[in-house]
C-alpha cells in the first residue's frame, strides 16, 4: 500500500507537471531597466524601471505542425500586488532575430508601457525569434495565434510567481503591429471570450485593409520606395498556403527574383533587399512603382478577376470584417508615406456598420510620417487605457480632478487643482513626445511661444499622473 502511494503521488505529479508545461517551454529573466534609464532613452519621465522576461512557447506554425514561439515579457519594478496586462504588437521586423525577444526591435515602445505600470507581453510572431520557418507576414490568423498563445503561457507561468495581472486587458500595435493587434482583436472576441475578456484596444496605422487599399497600392503607378514589403507579403502568404506560386516567375520580373531569393534565403534583410529593388526598378524601368515587380501576366490576372486565389488569400487577410465590442481606437497621421491612412478610414467605415459599440478613430496629424506618427499614438494609447485602470501598479489618475482651460486656447492655460500645488511637475510635449517645457506647476500655462498645433501636458508627482490633449490655436 505504502508503493502504491509513492507511485501514486509520483503518478499525479508527472500529470500535473504536464498539464503546467502545456503552453511554456521556458521563461527567463534576461535584463532590467530603471526608471532613469528609461526616462533618459525616450525623453519622457516614467515612474517605474522594469524587469524583462524572454519566454518561449508552445503553439503551432505557419504548416500547422508543432512549434515553440518566442515573446517578450516586461513586468514593472515596483510593489504593486497586480498589474493591467497589455499585449504589444511590434511593427515589421527587418531580420528574423531583430524582435523584442532579444530587445532590439521597438524597445522604447514596450519598456514605456511596463514603466507606466502596465505588465506587457510583446509576441515575435511566427517565423522570427526562435520559431520556425519564414514569417508569414501580415498573415492574419497566425498572427493572432501566437499572441493567444502566448497569453495562455503567460497565465500558466503567473501560477508559481510572485506577479499577478487583473483582468484589465488591452491591445495594441503599430504599422504592421496595428494589423496583428486587430487580428488578435478579432481573435479574442469571437472566439475566446469565455477565457478572456478585452477591456479596451488601439490599433494605430496599420494595413487592415490588404485586399483594397493595399492590394491598390501593390499594383499602382505611383513611386513608393518601400517595395521590400510587397515581396515580404507574396513569400510569407506562400509558406502558409503554399500555393501562391509554382516558381517566383509567376509572380515578380526576373530582373528582381534573385533579390527576393537572397531575402528567403536570409542572405540579405528588408531593408537590404528594399534598396536593391529600387535600384533595380530605377535602373531597369526608370520608377519605383510597385507595379514594376510583377509579371505583367499577374497583374492582368489579379485586376481582372476578383476571383483569382490571391485576391482571395487578400481578402481572407483583411481585419475588419466583424464589430468589435469592447472600446476601440484607431490612429492614424494622414502624412503617412508607408501604411496610406485610407486603411484606417475604410475600416472604421465598415465597423461602424457591422455594429461596433465604441469606436473611435483619429487623425492625429495631418503631416506626420509613418515613423513620426508612433509616438503620439503611443501617447494617445496609454492616456486611453489610463482611464479603464481603477487600481493598477501605477496610480494613473489624481483623486481630485485637474481640470485645464480654454482648450482650446489662444495661449494661456488655466488649472485648476489638485488642491495645493507644491511639489507638482508640469511637462509641455509636442505630438512627437519631445519635451517643450518643464517646469513646477502653477495655475497657469503659457504657450504663446509655441506654433499652432496639439500638445500634451503632463502633471505628476512621486505618486500620481496625468496628461491632458490641448489644441494651441
């Protein structure tokens, strides 16, 4: 009897190991930042270093057999019993080992989202880190896969460590991240909400639209000197169907095919084999028009036909068609010169229509670019989950209001609490983040120095935040 319950007990410990292990392969601690540190990079101060994890996980690749994914774990450094939880989604990636995994690829974005207090998971996607395979870029449904399976990991590894989440969850993501973010949206919603429930979301400039907007902007007559991204596409949809093409004839001129090839091959990176085809382009057609790399033959047959298997792979990669639930935002900066903002105008258009229940989305700056954009809708997204967080590891918002007038305003800003102001910082920020004015608060603020536009004021002290939108007339 007493073997019996040895092996019992052995027995039980094997199938729990088992069950714990289903989702993690491994989690380590890889680095840390402190606030200064952070502060310092990104020239915004935040109250809270943090603590970075690279976990790797169990899930399923672009050819549906098994795999181990990797991500990006940030934990803020502070005393807190429970944090929100914030899923990033990291823009295009050059290299498959330039992901946020190895802390090389959109740093600054999820080390200022934990040090606001946030926990973050930033996934690689499949294909980069430590995945198998070629990426399948802008690839819907795997995109989605590997951040709910990265969130199940996450969860299984909070049962042995001192770190809790509550149930505040948001998402977001920038350029090609906006699109992943939506498509784990989307995911979330329809078909894990008795699991997870999606408190608030920001997808911010990306290409929701691949089927139209994008799928005009591959075939067009127009110089666009990002065409490293219209073969990333046609490879990575390739290694999920597998039937896009037979030969990369089919499909790209043959003054460019060795380029894409030593791209595949991983020979070159992006922005390498982005240089090479506007060379190419250049010097054998005198354009960069993204319609110069295709066989002639496809483009007829991709025009021509809304039936054709690409315009069908297309539209299967679209993120907008459903209505999202929980509050949504979707920013965008109309100078945008890689992701054309009409992705963004199309989409709320149409999920306004399927019935989306609080939806909003924002021009931020009409002649912002691509790169100049991420900052304010960084900005703009943490202000946005800041008012779903009730008690969080950062205390977000002053028990007393602030309240700031006119705005807008001609010049001078008014404010009224909190009650006594001694100690309060105010910080002036342009829509890029860069700080204009720093300065102990007073009652009123003078912006008559500044140009026309919107700016952002922050009021803090050690404990307590705030960051208002004003437009400067």
């Amino acid at each position: 009897m007493k073997h019996l319950n040895i092996f019992s007990a052995f027995f039980l410990l094997l199938f729990i190991s088992s069950v714990y292990s289903q989702h993690i392969n491994s989690v380590d601690q890889i680095s840390s930042a402190t606030a200064e540190e952070i502060s310092k990079l990104i020239d915004f101060d935040v109250p809270y270093g943090v603590h970075f994890y690279k976990i790797t996980y169990h899930t399923t690749g672009s050819d549906d057999m098994s795999d181990i994914a990797s991500g990006l774990i940030v934990i803020p450094d502070n005393d807190a019993q429970e944090f929100p939880l914030v899923i990033y989604h990291h823009g295009t990636s050059p290299a498959k080992d330039q992901v946020p995994s190895s802390l090389n690829l959109d740093y600054e974005a999820y080390a200022f989202i934990g040090a606001s207090g946030f926990a973050v998971l930033a996934p690689d996607y499949l294909g980069m880190g430590d995945s198998r395979g070629f990426h399948p870029y802008v690839h819907r449904e795997t995109q989605a896969r590997t951040s709910v399976d990265m969130l199940n990991a996450f969860h299984e590894w909070l049962k042995n460590e001192d770190y809790a989440v509550n149930d505040k969850l948001f998402l977001t993501g920038y350029s090609q991240g906006g699109h992943a973010s939506m498509s784990t949206h989307q995911e979330l919603e329809l078909f894990h909400s008795a699991e997870f429930s999606v408190t608030a979301a920001t997808h911010l400039s990306g290409p929701y639209s691949v089927s139209g907007v994008m799928r005009d902007l591959m075939f067009s007559q127009l110089d666009y000197f990002f065409l490293g991204f219209i073969p990333y596409l046609i490879l990575g949809y390739q290694e999920v169907y597998g039937n896009v093409y037979e030969d990369l004839s089919e499909i790209f001129q043959p003054e460019f095919i060795t380029s894409v090839e030593a791209f595949y091959n991983g020979d070159i990176n992006l922005i390498e084999l982005t240089i090479a085809l506007n060379f190419l382009a250049g010097q054998n057609y005198g354009n960069s028009y993204p319609v110069t790399l295709f066989n002639p033959d496809l483009v007829d047959d991709v025009t021509s036909d809304d039936d054709h298997p690409i315009n069908f792979i297309l539209r299967e990669n679209d993120t907008y068609n459903w209505a999202p639930q929980a509050p949504t935002r979707i920013f965008y900066c109309m100078g945008d010169e890689v992701v054309p903002f009409e992705n963004s105008i199309l989409v709320d258009s149409v999920l306004q229509a399927n019935g989306a229940v609080d939806l909003i989305t924002e021009n931020l700056n009409s002649d912002m670019s691509h790169g100049e954009c991420a900052v304010p809708a960084l900005l703009e997204t943490i202000e946005f989950f800041n008012g779903f967080v009730e008690t969080s590891a950062y205390p977000l918002a002053f028990e007393e209001e602030i309240i700031l007038y006119p705005n807008p305003t001609d010049g001078k800003i008014n404010i009224s609490g909190p009650h006594g102001i001694t100690g309060y910082k105010a910080q002036v920020m342009d829509v890029s983040g860069k700080i204009l004015l720093n300065q102990s608060l007073s009652s009123e603020i003078n912006l008559d120095h500044l140009q026309s536009g919107i700016y952002f004021i922050r009021i803090s002290n050690r404990q307590e935040v705030s960051t208002h939108k004003i437009l400067l007339k």
